[in-house]
C-alpha cells in the first residue's frame, strides 16, 4: 500500500535525528525514499566549514540508511529565515508532489517550534493534503508531543541511524547527537508499544 515515501526536512540532519531508524527499516523493505532538505543552514555552521559542509554530510548520511544519493533534493532557503520564503516553500513542494507522488510524507509535528520546522509542517500540509502524513519527534523543539504512531525498528535499524548521524561531523557538538540519547528515545517509544526499539510519530493523516 505504501510503496513511496517523501521526508521533507528543514534543514540537513532533521530526517535522520527523527526517523533514521524507520527510513532504514522501510529502504529495508524495498521502499522507495526521497529525501528534500530545503536549507544548507549556512548561517549556522561552526567557524571553518564550507558553505554546503551539511549537504555532503547529508548525502554520505542517507548512504548509511539505504537511501539513493539521487534520491536527496536540496534547496537554498536561509536558515532561519523560512517565514518570508513561505510561498515559494510551497511552490517546490507542489512541484515534488507532481514529481514524485508520495504514498507517505513525513515532516515536523504539529507542535514544533521551531519558525523553519513550523513552515514546513504548515505548507507540507497545504501541498500534501491528499497523502497519508505524519509528522516527526524532534523532542528539543516540541513542547508536547502527541506520539499516536509508532514504527517497531530492530537493534541494527537503529545503528544505521547512528551510524548516518556520525556523517554530521559539523554538528557532533550538538548534545542530541549522542548515541546514549539516541538509543535511550528509541527505548522509551518501544516501551510504548512493548518492544525493544520504535520511533514515534504524530498521526497527522491517515486512510486505505
């Protein structure tokens, strides 16, 4: 029923810190996965990296998950600045609705606060209104989450998002980079469902 899958992440990173567990798992099963990235966050990059530093990191990153380089799209979008670009945010994701006609997209929960997430989850909306959606846990940026999905993943589902996390050498100073975070979240939402490992989403829309 689900063959193709789009995740709209605001900024490199976002995809695999929410769902790198359940990209693998779904690559796994032979699903088709594109992932758009819609700014390089050049503003925010620590002194002495390239201007484009997190999208070679993306793309060594989304190896790691089972995902086709050229199935990465990237944007220029500043970060930060996501509010006034709003339009033609929505424009691109119209065009990559007409492009790749997702089964599934996944984007930021409802209740993020972040400005750029928070565009993104509201033109995600607008663009995919006739896709199953769910929005992704990024737990530093919610501050309530309604986790009403869950997807089970195993013990090396998991370590492939690890391991597509240490591709981010620009942002290892970050404290939700660590694996300790990273296996202990996927703990908790297994228990929710009582398994070893899950991530969780936020069931936006759903329909068969």
């Amino acid at each position: 029923m689900i063959e193709r899958i789009l995740l709209l992440a605001p900024h490199p990173d976002d995809g695999e810190l929410s769902s790198g567990a359940s990209l693998r798992r779904w690559s796994d099963e032979g699903k088709e996965i594109w992932y758009a990235a819609f700014s390089p966050c050049k503003k925010s990059l620590p002194a002495g990296y390239a201007s484009y530093q997190l999208y070679e990191e993306l793309r060594s990153a989304v190896s790691k998950l089972g995902i086709d380089k050229s199935h990465t799209i990237t944007f220029d979008f500043p970060v930060r600045d996501f509010p006034q670009y709003r339009q033609a945010i929505l424009e691109e994701m119209v065009k990559l609705k007409k492009e790749i006609s997702p089964d599934l997209v996944l984007l930021p929960n409802s209740n993020d606060v972040h400005q750029d997430h928070h565009v993104i989850y509201e033109e995600g909306l607008r663009a995919f209104k006739h896709s199953r959606i769910l929005g992704y846990e990024l737990p530093w940026n919610s501050l309530s989450f309604n986790s009403n999905f869950h997807v089970k993943v195993s013990s090396s589902q998991l370590d492939a998002k690890m391991n597509a996390l240490h591709e981010y050498k620009s942002q290892q100073h970050r404290p939700y980079m660590k694996d300790n975070f990273i296996r202990s979240l996927a703990q908790v939402r297994g228990i929710q469902i009582n398994v070893e490992y899950a991530e969780a989403f936020e069931l936006i829309r759903w329909f068969t």
